[in-house]
C-alpha cells in the first residue's frame, strides 16, 4: 500500500455497454478492499424514477426537479450497489435492457450530466482507501486526475453472447435472439459515442483492457495487475 498518498485512489474504468464492467469491477473491489461506484445505475435510476413519475426523458426541466429529489433521499449501499429512492430499495427494476436504453437517452442530455457529477465524485471518494469507478466518462470528466485509467471493451459479438448468457442463464440461444440483443448494444455504444457531451472515448493516458479473449477470473486478475503496476496496492 503507497503511504505516502492521504487521499482515497481512484481508478477509473470506462466502456462500452457489455464489456463486463461492473462484474469485474466489484469483483476486483472486494480482493482489494476498495469500494466500488457504478456510475451507470444512477443514469438508470434517474431513468426509472422519471419512469414512475410519467415524465418524458426529454423533458428537460423536470429531469433537473427528478435529480434533485433523487439525491436528497438517494441511500446507496457501496457493498451491493443497492440504491433507496424515498424508502424504496429500487435497484431490481435498473438491470433489464430497457433500463440501459432509458440511461441511455437521459446520458445525452447536458443538465443530467451537470448535475450527476458532484454526487458521482462524492460517493467515490466516500472511500477510506480506494474506488474502482466505472462508466462511459469516469476517466475523461468525472475524474480526469484518476490515479489509473482503463478502457474496458472487448469484441461486440463477444459482449452480445455474455449478455444473453446472463439474460438466459444458461439456456438455448437462437441466432435471431443473439441478433438482436446484438443489434441493440450497438445502438447504445452509438448513442453514447456520439452525444455532443461527455462521450463514450478512451481517455488519451487510459490502458486498453480487450478481454475478448479472457474469462471473468482472467478480466479481474488483468485489472488488479494494472492497479498493482501503478504501486497503489
Ligand atoms: O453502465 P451502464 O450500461 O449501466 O450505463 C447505462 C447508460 O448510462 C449508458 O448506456 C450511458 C449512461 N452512462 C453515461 O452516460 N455515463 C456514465 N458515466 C455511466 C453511464
């Protein structure tokens, strides 16, 4: 451990959605101790909410009112990501695919943006020791000082297969079911890269993490390496 360093570490991962991010991310923070801030779940619960509410996602102006409510009464847990809204535990509604599309299409939008990014900042350096922060800008905004910063991707039919395999648990998947989950990754990877603010890119000082080619354990194992490489555990 570097004791010469009184602030809380911070790596930051980025990438496409699918490439295993917040598997291998909470699965490094707990070998190391670290906390870990999945930036994408407050995209989805800021989505979720307006959801409940009946406001459209382009509505701009109540977006701003729904982001002040949610950290007002945001309770967050850093050991399972669970997120409270108002006394309700609303974390099961935030995995499906339509959840990341919602995220999606509220991420473009430059006041969400605005306002998502004190409350990101805060929760990771709530830390005593280090957070592992992952998402699409965490390396290029949120944290342009991290101490490391990856860029976390792999091919697209690859992530297409691991995501039906955790939507499907393991059963049959048809060529069309493949096709479309695949279909609809590439439209978010396109949403998110091509929005005017803030969008998904590799930092120019990030390392490239391709784990097209390596399990879960070997995704971790590389990016402990790395934290370990830069001297910070
Ligand atoms: O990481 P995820 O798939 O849960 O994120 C859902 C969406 O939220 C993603 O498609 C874009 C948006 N997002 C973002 O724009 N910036 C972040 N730091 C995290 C997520």
């Amino acid at each position: 451990m570097n004791q010469s360093k009184q602030r809380c570490l911070i790596v930051a991962v980025d990438g496409p959605a699918g490439s295993g991010k917040s598997s291998v991310c909470s699965k490094a923070c707990k070998r190391l101790g670290w906390t870990y801030v999945n930036t994408g779940f407050l995209y989805r619960a800021v989505a979720y909410i307006c959801g409940v509410r009946q406001i459209p996602l382009n509505a701009s102006e109540k977006l701003g009112v729904v982001i002040d409510d949610f950290m007002q009464s945001l309770i967050w847990d850093p050991e399972t990501q669970a997120v409270w809204f108002q006394g309700e535990n609303i974390s099961t509604h935030l995995y499906t695919d339509q959840a990341g599309k919602d995220a999606s299409l509220i991420a473009t939008n430059r006041l969400v943006r605005e306002k998502l990014l004190p409350l990101q900042r805060d929760l990771a350096r709530r830390s005593p020791v280090g957070s592992i922060v992952d998402g699409r800008d965490i390396g290029t905004v949120v944290f342009p000082d991290a101490d490391l910063k990856v860029f976390l991707t792999a091919s697209i039919d690859e992530r297409a297969r691991r995501r039906i395999r955790q939507l499907k648990d393991g059963a049959h998947v048809t060529p069309e079911e493949l096709d479309t989950i695949r279909t609809s990754i590439a439209e978010r990877d396109k949403q998110d890269a091509a929005r005017d603010v803030a969008p998904l890119i590799q930092a120019p000082d990030a390392i490239l993490l391709d784990t097209s080619e390596l399990d879960m354990n070997g995704t971790i194992d590389a990016l402990v390496s790395l934290i370990r490489a830069r001297n910070l555990v």
